[in-house]
C-alpha cells in the first residue's frame, strides 16, 4: 500500500482564496480530507455595539460577489425585527437585484472557472472531447468563455439602475427600498435581461425555457440531448457529453444531504407562483426525503473550528466569535465553524434549492444517482431559468405600478432577534441578529461556503466537500484534476466562509493551482 | 481627451491598499472636467464597462517586485498583460481584463493604457507622487 498525503491548492487571488485543502491518497483514491480556512475575519465581532441598521452597510462588505445576498439578509432579518412587510414593489426590486447578481454569478462560475478544467490539455488528451473543450473554454481564447464575459457583463446593470451602485449597495431597508425604479430604468432592466435571455437560451441552452421546463426525468434529459444537434452542442449539452465521459457523474456524492433556506420572498400580489410565501421552499433532504426546515434545529460545532465559546455546539443566536489559537496537537484545523441541521452536515448550493423544492428532473437525477459532481454544477447551469422567468414577471409588474409604494416608514427598530435566511448564489446564507436600544448586541452570520467548506464536528463526521473527496480517484498525482473538480462543483467561495483580515502570503498575486 | 483614473486594490490589506489612498486623495482634488477618478476595489471584469469608453486609462495598484521599494513605476498595456495570468477567478486580475478586453469590446477600446504601479512599502510622500503623476499621464498621456 502506497500512502501519500498530499495539499491541494485552489487557484487564489487577492479577493478570496484562504482555503487550503489536503487529501490523502491511498493507492490513487482520496481515502480523507480536511479542508481548511486559513483566514480569521470575524465581521461578527464588528457588528456588536453598532447602530442598528449598520449591517446594511458593512455586511454586504462580506463578499465582492454576491454583496447583494448580504443585504438581502441582513434587511430581512430587521424586516423579522420591526415586523413589517416591505411593499410590493419593495420585494419585487429586491428579488429582481439579487438574481441579477446570481444570474451572472452562476454562468460565469460554470464556464470560467468549472468548465475551463475540461480545457486543461494534459488531463484531457486522450478524452474524445478533448480538443473541443479547449476550443470552447480555453481561458483567453475559449469561444465560450470570451461569450460569456461579453454577454455577462450587462447584467449588473440592473443592480446599478434598482441599487444605484454595484457592488456593496444598500438600497434595501426594513420597510422596503430607499428609492422607486422609474419607468425608463425598468425598460432599461427589461431590455437588459432580454437581451441576456436571448443569449442564454441559445448558447447555454440550446432550446427555449420552456422546452427546457418539460424534462422531468433523467430519461427525458437523454431524449432532450439526442433530439437536436442545438440540444447536444449547447454549453449544457456539451457539458453533459462531456462530464460522462469523464465519470463526473461517479465523483463527489458526499454525504447526500441537503439545505436551503428557500429564496425570494413573494411579493403580496403576484402572479409568480411558490410556496409557503417563497419562489423556492426551504427544508432540509436526506437524500430526495424533504423535510420542513426547523430553524432551532441549526447549529454550529466549534469542536474543530479556532474558535472557543461557552458550549462547543450553539444556535446562531448564541454563537460566539471568539479566536482562539491552539497549540500543536490541538484537533482543531479551520476558521470556518461547522454548521450542522440537527446534528447532521448537509450541502447547500443550487442542487439543494432544486432538491428541497422538489424540482421533478433534480430529484429524479439524484434518487437514481445520489449527488455527484455532474448533477451539481447541471444544476446551477440551469438555476436561471426560473431565476429569469420570476425576474421578468416582477419587472412587467412593476411597469404594470409604477408610483406604488416602495417604502413603508420605520422609525424605530425596536428590541427583539431576527433572521434573514436567505440563498445566495452558493447556498443557505443566514444572518441571525439582536438589537437592544437601537443597537446590535449579536450578531451571527452562516454562509453558504461554511456548510460546504465545513471542518469535522465533535463527532468527528466530515464536512460536505470533505465528505465528497472520498473516494475521488486521483490519476496524477501532480495534477489532482478529479479532486478540484469536485470541490469546484461547490462554487467554493472562501472569503465568505472564514469569519478582519489577516496580512498574508504573496496577495495581490494570483497563485495558480493544479500547474495550470 | 476622456481620461479615467481607475484605482483598484483593498482598502483591507495594507499592501494592497495604496491605490485606494491615492483615490482618497484625488477625491480632495479639483481635477479636469474631462478626468473621472474611479474606486475600482477588486471589481475585475467588472471594470469593462470603463473600458469601453475609447478615450485614456490610467490604471493605479500596488504592484510587487518591478522597481526599488518607495519608488513609481509606469507600465504600458503590454507590461501589465506579460504580468501574466491564463485564469479567471472571482475578481479576475487587471492582466486577465486587459488580454480579453479586445475580444469583448463592444464599444471603444482605450487609446492609451497604463498602470501606475506603486511598489510598497508606502508613504504619504509616495501618494502624493502616485496622484501627481497618475493626474499628468491621464491629461497628457505617457511621455
């Protein structure tokens, strides 16, 4: 037996990065894995004694991609505390802001940082596809890739013209938004997301929305990719073709759980359809099993994490942010904590959300094959079609009501706990806060890369990543492909997942992983 | 001529921080109506936009390794891009942006670009330096 233990590097810039994986091979199969945040940033610690509506401004802050989800929570998490409803046309400029951002965020995740891996020549030689897919997504030259920078870049347009900047807007407050969308501005938001659309079902799909929404089944996907040549040669397609002939379909199950705190609060009136007030329900899967999702019932274990607090297991709203610097043999490895839903590790992301809303093709494809990294990133390639087809709704309607309201007058916040639970585009992201005499005095906030990027818990079971290495098989050892591919499958975003800033190693440089 | 002064870099990592201090201090300035100064942050594909307007681009970063510490350095389009990167992450390197902006331009391509490049540790001196000078490139180009 041959046992080598080896650290993987994910390709790094100065903006997130700070994840460290190490895997250990036994025989050129993944037999463990820790993964590691090597960043302390403790926003939460930040928050205590400020004013009450200061997390609309530092916690988009958070992150550089998706600032908006941050504000998302953190305004609805005052929302719970005031109690009150933001108008209609309140939420529906929300909701149309954050997909904007998940929108793009999704496609330029799919094919500039998990498809470009297929464009990796020396991995991909002797695939049948091989010389394709470095046409396709060759990072400076790639057909796909060059397309997807062009027809993606719009797209935060319509955050600019809904929240007056991007990133790190705070046009949402508890009672609405702080400024209408004119009629102009939302034809503009129109013809913006038209013109993606357009793009999106041609080059990513292959087909319409519409007959996209009819497959249901895995079988259905298969006749889908046989009936044309549009069909079979779209980004999803080729992606398809492609990741079964790598196995992809095989590589990162993980535990097989999954969380999401359901997305997009429903306006009033609408005529976009969800559940229990939502676009997509929350809960919480063992496999394609849903269950309603008791908040009480999420923790975060610091049993492994450098933190120390009262009990090593707490609720959001007793968590603490305390570091704490271990010595040597201490268990401890991450600045992440361990989230868990009664006890247990679960995956978030864009499968989740269509596993607990019960999406018919999701659930179908994971109860024949489990998760796994093909369904995964699937999954999050064709997020904006439901994404895009709300948005459009929401944008007619409030051409429909121009002059309603957008804001209902809050004076005051008053005391109390509340929460914004939110998706993101990597998941479940949560902001638990208390406000005492108009200021916070907690603040606790779980993002999506925590529960995937998660350490061990006290009992010792792996985090999801962690979990979903096992078993990759590894073919070189210089060059683990397969086991970036499965953590790539997560949409890792670790500048979320780790709780000021530590100075580091070489930033501003951008270290390049797996020799590319 | 249009000129944009683009500062990118973190306000939260020291060494990656001067550019946004040269910002601050161009924002006390009177400046040129034709020279719009820009927070860039870490905005990476996101600055296309600015670079779609034809006119000058006067980049501003820390950059590491190209002249003595304490001194400016002024690097032409073609410099920044054999910095090199071949990979897009999130907030994608100014060498990335600038080597796909030509396939992706839609409007027009900047007559002239340049980076500013402060080499760390900084001062306040170097700031004032890096602002005089990123202030001339963008009214008179590079000479």
């Amino acid at each position: 037996m041959t046992t080598e233990a080896r650290l993987i590097k994910l390709p790094l810039n100065r903006v997130e990065g700070d994840l460290e994986i190490f895997i250990e091979i036994v025989d050129g199969v993944v037999s463990n894995a820790w993964s590691k945040g090597t960043l302390f940033r403790g926003f939460e610690r930040m928050m205590e004694g400020r004013a009450a509506l200061d997390g609309l401004v530092i916690t988009p802050r958070i992150c550089g991609i998706c600032s908006m989800t941050h504000l998302n929570a953190a305004a609805e998490a005052l929302d719970a505390i005031t109690g009150i409803k933001p108008p209609a046309n309140a939420q529906r400029l929300r909701n149309v802001a954050v997909m904007a951002e998940t929108v793009q965020s999704d496609i330029r995740h799919a094919v500039l940082m998990f498809l470009v891996d297929f464009a990796h020549r020396k991995s991909y030689q002797n695939h049948p596809l091989g010389e394709e897919a470095f046409q396709r997504y060759s990072p400076l030259s790639g057909s796909a890739a060059i397309e997807t920078i062009k027809e993606t870049k719009r797209l935060l347009g319509i955050v600019a013209l809904i929240g007056g900047q991007w990133p790190h807007t705070s046009f949402m407050v508890p009672g609405g938004v702080t400024n209408g969308l004119s009629l102009t501005d939302t034809l503009k938001c129109r013809s913006i997301l038209a013109h993606f659309k357009n793009w999106y079902e041609r080059s990513i799909l292959g087909c319409s929305s519409e007959r996209w929404k009819q497959i249901t089944t895995l079988d259905e996907l298969d006749a889908w990719l046989d009936e044309k040549p549009e069909h079979r040669n779209s980004e999803v397609g080729f992606f398809i073709r492609f990741a079964r002939l790598a196995q992809l379909d095989a590589l990162g199950q993980g535990h097989n759980n999954f969380i999401s705190y359901g997305s997009y609060t429903l306006p009033k009136e609408t005529a976009v359809q969800g559940m229990d007030g939502r676009l997509f329900a929350a809960g919480f899967a063992k496999g394609v099993k849903v269950e309603t999702l008791d908040l009480t019932k999420i923790q975060e274990d610091v049993s492994h994490s450098w933190f120390q607090q009262d009990n090593p297991v707490a609720h959001p709203h007793q968590g603490q942010t305390n570091p704490f610097i271990a010595g040597k043999n201490d268990p401890r490895y991450s600045w992440i904590k361990a989230p868990r839903y009664d006890g247990t590790p679960a995956e978030t992301g864009a499968l989740a959300e269509k596993i607990t809303a019960i999406d018919p093709l999701f659930t179908d494809l994971v109860a024949k094959l489990g998760a796994n990294v093909l369904v995964r990133q699937l999954a999050r390639l064709v997020r904006p079609v439901s994404y895009m087809e709300a948005m459009s709704v929401w944008l007619d309607e409030l051409m429909q009501n121009p002059n309603a309201d957008f804001y209902h007058n809050v004076t005051e916040i008053p005391d109390g706990r509340g929460e914004g639970l939110v998706q993101a585009a990597r998941g479940a992201l949560g902001h638990w806060v208390e406000v005492e005499n108009e200021k916070i005095k907690h603040y606790q906030i779980i993002t999506p890369t925590a529960w995937n990027g998660s350490p061990r818990d006290g009992a010792g079971i792996a985090g999801a990543w962690e979990q979903a290495l096992i078993g990759t098989p590894v073919r070189d050892l210089s060059h683990p492909i397969e086991a970036g591919h499965v953590i790539r499958s997560f949409d890792p975003c670790l500048v979320c997942a780790v709780h000021t800033v530590h100075k580091g190693k070489q930033r501003g440089q951008m270290r390049l992983g797996f020799g590319r | 001529m249009k000129s944009f002064i683009i500062c990118i870099g973190n306000r939260l990592l020291v060494e990656d921080s001067a550019a946004l201090m040269v910002f601050d201090r161009l924002q006390q300035r009177s400046l040129p109506d034709n020279i719009s100064v820009i927070e860039g942050g870490l905005m990476g594909l996101n600055l296309l936009p600015f670079l779609e307007q034809g006119g000058r681009v006067v980049f501003v970063d820390n950059v590491s390794g190209f002249t003595r510490p304490g001194s400016l350095i002024v690097l032409d389009q073609e410099k920044i891009i054999a910095t090199g990167t071949e990979h897009y992450d999130h907030n994608s390197s100014l060498a990335y942006v600038l080597s796909v902006l030509p396939k992706v331009c839609e409007g027009d391509l900047p007559e002239e670009i340049v980076l500013v490049g402060i080499e760390g540790p900084c001062t306040e001196k170097l700031v004032e330096e890096a602002a005089n000078l990123s202030v001339s490139i963008a009214q008179n180009g590079q000479k």
